[in-house]
C-alpha cells in the first residue's frame, strides 16, 4: 500500500477558528484513493474518511468524549477498514479501535467498546484468513524514556464482524505473514516461525508437541501440526499434514529425529489360530500377501490347509500371521476300535491308507486304517482307527442245549453198552 502525506495549508485561518487538522493522508487502494483526515470537532478528535474515483464518498467518524487517530487503511474483501487507536478524554493510555465500512461509504461495523487490556492498546495491522478479520492488536507500557511491547493480541472475526477467538502472544514481533490460512509470527531471530495459528484452532508454537512421539505406534490417521516446514520420510512437508498409509516413518527437524510406526487395523484372523469355517480378512492399507500370492482385502479364505499372511507398508514394514484352517470331522475319532462300518464326512482332500477318497466315504471291511487329511501349504491332518472282524457271539441258552446234548447223547449210549451185556 502507498501512502501519500500532505499538509492542510489552504483555509488556515477558516479551519483554526472552527477545526483544527492534526493528520491527513491518502492512501491507494484496489482502483482508487482513500483519504484519512484527524480534525478537532466540538472538542473531540474525529475521522474523516473520503473516496476518490469510482463511487466517491465521504464520511465522518467520531465518537463523544474520545480522540481518534488512525494508523492505516485496508481493504478487506469487499470492505475499508480503518484502524488505529482511541484515547478518552483526561485519560493518558489509549486503546484499539477500528471501523468497517461498504463500498458506498455506509458504516458497517464500528467497534463501540474500545478493545482495552488496562495497558496501551493500538491496532498495529489487519490480516485475511479465510475470509475471516484478524487485528493484530500490540499492547505496551509507557516507561517514560521508552516503550516496552507487553504483547500481541490477535483477534478474529467472524463474517458479521462477531469476534470468534483471540490468542495472546507475549512480546514483540518482528515478522507476520499469511501462508495459505495461516498466520504465522517471529519474535526471535531465525529463519524458522515462532508461532501461528488458523481462523479456527489453537494458537501453535514452534517448542509444542507436534503430535507424534518418537517410537510412537499409532494405528488409523496420524495428523501433525506442523509450525515450520520438515522433512518426512524425505518428502517435504510445509503445514498440517495427516498420513495414514501402514508403515515407518521418520521425521526430520533441525538437529534430531522422530521415528513412528502406524500399523494396520486388522480383521477378520489373529495369529496362531485354528478355524473351522472359511474367513476374510479385512484390513485399512497396505497390500497383502497370502501364502506367497497377492490378497485382496476381504478375499474369502475356505481351503483346509497352513496359511501365512503377510501385510507390507511404507520403508520396509511387513506385518506377518500365521493361521490354519481345520477340517471338521464326522464319522470316525482318533486311535478308536470300531466292530462296524463307519462313514467319514470331512471337508479338504481325503486318503485312506494313501488312497484318495471324497465326502462321504464308508469303510467297511476288516482292518487297520490310517485317515489323512491334506490342504495348503502341506498341512495335514492324521486318524487312526480299526475295524475289528466280525465274531459270532454264542449264548447262555446255546450252550446249555449243547450240554443237554452231549448228557443225553452219553446216557444213551450207556444204555445200549448195558443191554448188549445183558444179553
């Protein structure tokens, strides 16, 4: 913005007996002229403001009781606002003021109550951020040889000039700029910002935790408020960044490290389990591998066998589980003795003494049997059992009849012996 200082020589004489002109000056904005003008009316200091060019105006601003003095002029979206400060009549510290109006001259906004902190309060620079009014507000104290800056009160408006948030930062400043929707400061020396804040959020500050620890193991989003810019897993990063791929990450900062490690939310399986039901396993990033071949998430999973799955992400992350898949059995238990035939009812391929067999399958014959069942990635499953020959079983009434037999048979031929002697 340029400014263009001028003195008031015409109509001394006129303006000393009614006004008199402390400061004016006019100041270039988007295609035409504002000019600022202090003047003393009825005892009190107020602002004139006039437009030239395009839609010319001119408007005077004041207030009872209080002396108004400017600092400058801006534009802000489609509105001027003036700025600068207030001081009370017989008072001696002086406080913010700043007055919003629309291209046609009218008063938009125009704040009533002086933005007072019980020092000296001056609006020192005005900000857009988002389409949203920021006042840098610098309070200091009078220590009669000097000034000493207390602080920088930063606030925010909303679009109907509704104050949303204000942030305090101690000290002077020696740089502002708008990076994007932020605001960032320097109170120090450096090339590095000391602290920022957005239209909406905290005020940051270059010692706060960034939020990410070193060592730290997060799963899901990983966000980070970034002040300055670094330099994560060799990719610049200026603000907030968010990253939420599986894998490590390392960032870089002036003189150290942060290491972190997002892992992936899994589901579906846990490591080392048996089941007996096919299974999908589901995951949030990364890319997967299943027994050595590539796998899409929630791939339905049904083959009896040894699985062992693999998550891959960022800089050599690797996530590995190990599963198995189990055959369900009917028909037969392990090491059992049966005298019947029994029928195998099983899922996965299926050996009986080495040869193949498929669901349903009735064993009938006499004789010792080993019962495999094989899957993926050479598992196994192993049944022995026995089929015992089939062995008629005699009665109590059967063997009685066979005794009665044989008496009656021996009687009989004790009698034929004994009459032959007779004879």
């Amino acid at each position: 913005m340029k400014k263009a200082t001028f003195l008031l020589f015409c109509f001394v004489g006129l303006l000393l007996s009614t006004k008199t002109a402390s400061k004016a000056e006019e100041f270039e904005l988007s295609g035409f002229t504002i000019a600022l003008e202090e003047k003393i009316v009825d005892g009190d200091q107020q602002i004139i403001i006039t437009r030239g060019g395009i839609n010319p105006f001119r408007v005077t601003y004041g207030v009872e009781g209080v002396n108004l003095y400017y600092n400058d002029v801006e534009m802000f979206m489609e509105y001027i606002v003036v700025y600068g400060y207030s001081i009370v009549s017989n008072e001696r510290d002086y406080n913010g003021f700043f007055l919003v109006l629309d291209d046609a001259g009218e008063i938009i906004y125009a704040n009533e109550e002086p933005i007072d902190f019980g020092l000296n309060e001056n609006i020192s620079g005005l900000y857009n951020l988002n389409g949203h009014l920021v006042l840098d507000v610098e309070q200091s104290r009078d220590l009669g040889q000097s000034i000493e800056i207390v602080k920088h009160i930063f606030f925010i408006y909303d679009e109907e000039f509704e104050l949303l948030e204000e942030h305090h930062v101690e000290g002077s400043i020696k740089e502002l700029h708008v990076d994007g929707d932020r605001l960032l400061g320097r109170t120090s020396s450096g090339e590095h910002f000391d602290f920022g804040f957005r239209a909406s959020g905290d005020i940051i500050y270059q010692d706060d935790p960034i939020g990410v620890e070193d060592g730290g193991v997060y799963q899901g989003e990983v966000c980070m408020n970034l002040l300055n810019p670094l330099v994560l897993n060799d990719e610049v990063i200026e603000e907030h960044a968010c990253v939420e791929a599986v894998g490590f990450y390392v960032l870089e900062l002036d003189d150290y490290q942060i290491s972190f490690t997002i892992e992936p939310v899994i589901e579906g399986v846990k490591d080392g389990q048996i089941y007996y039901e096919p299974l999908n396993i589901g995951f949030d990033s990364g890319y997967a591998t299943l027994n050595g071949d590539n796998y899409t998430r929630n791939e339905e999973i049904s083959e009896i066998g040894q699985y062992h799955f693999v998550l891959y992400g960022l800089n050599g992350y690797e996530k590995e589980i190990s599963f198995e898949i189990g055959s369900v059995v009917e028909g037969i238990t392990n090491n059992t003795v049966y005298q019947d035939a029994v029928t195998l009812r099983f899922s996965g391929q299926g050996y009986i003494n080495n040869q193949y067999i498929e669901s349903p399958y009735t064993v009938e014959q006499p004789g010792e049997y080993i019962f495999k069942i094989k899957g993926m990635d050479g598992y196994v499953e192993s049944y022995y059992f026995e089929i015992e020959e089939h062995v008629e079983e005699k009665s109590l009434r059967d063997f009685v009849q066979k005794v009665d037999v044989f008496v009656l048979a021996s009687v009989l031929i004790v009698g034929i012996v004994v009459i032959k002697k007779k004879k």
